[in-house]
C-alpha cells in the first residue's frame, strides 16, 4: 500500500458509475478493499445526498466511516453516523436571480428539496434528472408555488437544456454573476449554480482539516468542469479515460473509463500492497 495517500475522492456520474448507472463489482470489491486498509473514501457529487445514500450503502461507507460530499460541496454527510458535518447553499433572492434569467433564455431550472426535484417545467432533461437521482419530481411555474412546499432556500440550482443553449447559459451567467456563484457544467445538458463558497474542492479541503489529513495525501478522480475545483485541489488529480482533454490536462494521471473500472484501476496503481 502507497502511504502517501489517506483518502480517495471520485466523482460519480461518468466516473465511478458505469453507462447503466451502476457500480461494477471490481469497482465495489476494490473500493472497500482500499477502506479496510484506512483509507478514507468520499464520494463527491453534483447529486443530492438522497441520491447518493444507496450507493455509499453498498459500498459500506457506513461500516468504514466514509464520507458523503453532495451538491458539489454544498453538503458534507459523515455516512456512519448521517451527522451533517457542513452545508452551504443558495436563498430565496438567488432562486430568484437564477429564475429570472432561465426564463430570460428560454430554458428550464432546477431546485432540491429533500427527495424532491422542482422545476419550471417537464422539460426532458429535468426529467433525466429525477430519474437519476430517483427523485420525486414537481412542476412549478411561479416562485410564489414553491412557498406552498415550504422551499425558500435550496442546495444548488441547475439550468438545464439542450447542450449548445446550456453552453451559452454558462457563458451568460459567468458574464453576470461569475464572481458571485460557482457556475460549471457537469453534463452538457446541466449547468449547475450553488453558492460562490462552495466546490468540491473547497469541501473536501475542509474536511481534509477536519481529519488532519493534508490535500497532497489525497486523490481525487473526475471528469468534468464540476470536478474541475476537486482535481486543483488534491495531491493526486486523476481523469477518467472519457473526460474531455481540459480536465484530463488538470490530472497526473489518466485512468480507464468509467465503464472500465476507472476506481479499480486507481485503486490498483496507488494502493497495491
């Protein structure tokens, strides 16, 4: 075992998760192989935390203390004990900031509360994204309707659409308030906004000083712009096989893919015995 390296932090969608959303059982059998030797294991996400919990089950995070690092860092989950270690999110006048302008551009948002997903329509992507987080889904189309769920606040927003209006949505959205939310894609069609202060980068570093764990004994392993932050943050930034080439120019190592047992194969390069 490399002792160098005390954590590991991956990404999910297209990183950890195969293309049928699942974890292959390399994956899993290394994973928690890595765990009972200490390491500590994070997973860190654009998801909601509820989207998350069934796979930090199966891979026994609960059992070895892991973490759960949700929202892209606006929620830090200790998975033994479900203590809320941190959270960071967005307010009213930020939901209403990010409304006003999907509406502007013509295209759909997205807001979180507990198993939840709301948006301001039943756009296909909006859609996608109940279904993979299996996440019940409700419609709204004023800011007033959601006061009657009782949301005023929320983890993240996302813009979602088609992917070259998703691209523009970025570019308008960083012209105006880039010094005032983080603004990355995760997936072409998901534009996702949370508060300024917090990345996954940010969080992690924070729960790097939690457990006295420096950020150059970790590895982090990514593949897109929200993973951008996690990468420049850890002492061993990894791509996955299918990032694009901006994110895997951020790493010191390009792993498989994720339908390749990327974790598997990091796992097998750093901590072999």
């Amino acid at each position: 075992m490399n002792l160098n390296y005390k954590l590991i932090a991956t990404d999910m969608d297209d990183t950890l998760l195969n293309k049928d959303q699942e974890i292959s059982i390399e994956n899993e059998e290394s994973i928690i192989d890595v765990q009972k030797k200490g390491v500590i294991f994070v997973l860190a996400s654009g998801r909601p935390s509820f989207a998350m919990f069934e796979y930090a089950k199966k891979l026994q995070m609960d059992r070895f203390g892991g973490y759960i690092l949700a929202f892209n860092g606006g929620e830090l989950i200790n998975f033994k004990n479900n203590e809320l270690v941190f959270q960071q999110g967005l307010d009213k006048k930020d939901i209403e900031i990010i409304h006003n302008i999907s509406k502007k551009l013509d295209l759909t948002m997205l807001l979180y509360q507990d198993d939840t997903v709301f948006a301001t329509s039943e756009a296909a992507e909006a859609l996608v994204e109940a279904k993979l987080c299996k996440m019940k889904f409700q419609k709204f189309e004023a800011l007033k309707e959601l006061e009657k769920f009782g949301v005023t606040k929320t983890a993240k927003c996302m813009i979602v659409g088609d992917p070259e209006l998703v691209k523009n949505a970025e570019k308008y959205m960083k012209e105006l308030y880039g010094n005032d939310y983080f603004i990355a894609i995760s997936k072409p069609i998901f534009l996702e906004i949370a508060n300024k202060n917090v990345n996954k980068g940010k969080t992690l570093a924070r729960l790097g000083k939690i457990l006295q764990i420096k950020t150059e004994e970790m590895i982090a392993v990514g593949d897109s712009g929200n993973d951008r932050p996690l990468l420049e943050t850890v002492g061993m930034p990894v791509a996955v096989a299918n990032a694009p080439e901006e994110i895997k120019n951020l790493s010191k190592f390009v792993s498989t893919s994720n339908d390749e047992n990327a974790l598997k194969t990091v796992i097998d390069k750093f901590f072999s015995s």
